[in-house]
C-alpha cells in the first residue's frame, strides 16, 4: 500500500512540473500583446486548486503587471489555495 501511495505521490509532484514548465513555455510562444498583459489586464485560472499552477501565474501575471483571479469550484480544493 505505501509503494503505491508513493508513487502516486510522485506521479502527482511530475505532473504539477510537466504542467509548469508548460504554461511557461506558452506564455513565451504566445504573441506579445496576449501575453505582455498590462496594469489592467486580469489573466484567470479556473482550476486553482491546489495552487502550484495558480502561485506560477500569480509571479508570471505580477512580473507582467497583471492580476491573477484564481477560482476553484470544489471547496477542499479551494481550501489549498489560500
């Protein structure tokens, strides 16, 4: 049982990196005035939980002066990203 929940655990933490470096290597193929963003630009994040994709949108919309709104619909999951 503990081999399992091990591995699970590690195939959880290299999913949250695979989907990481993706969103940043998007951010950097995407045109320019798409992902510049701007003082009033608000970017969103639907599927917030349980956080490690919203903390790398909340830096990557900050360096770009926009603002990230991160919003999860399932409230155990909601709870992760406070």
């Amino acid at each position: 049982m503990a081999t399992y929940l091990v591995r699970r655990f590690l195939l959880m933490i290299l999913t949250l990196f695979l989907m990481s470096i993706l969103i940043f290597v998007m951010l950097r193929i995407v045109p320019g005035n798409i992902a510049d963003g701007g003082a009033d630009e608000r970017w969103l994040d639907l599927c917030a939980g349980p956080g490690g994709k919203a903390a790398l949108l909340a830096g990557l919309a900050a360096s770009r002066g926009a603002w990230l709104v991160a919003a999860e619909l399932q409230p155990h999951r909601a709870e992760l990203v406070r």
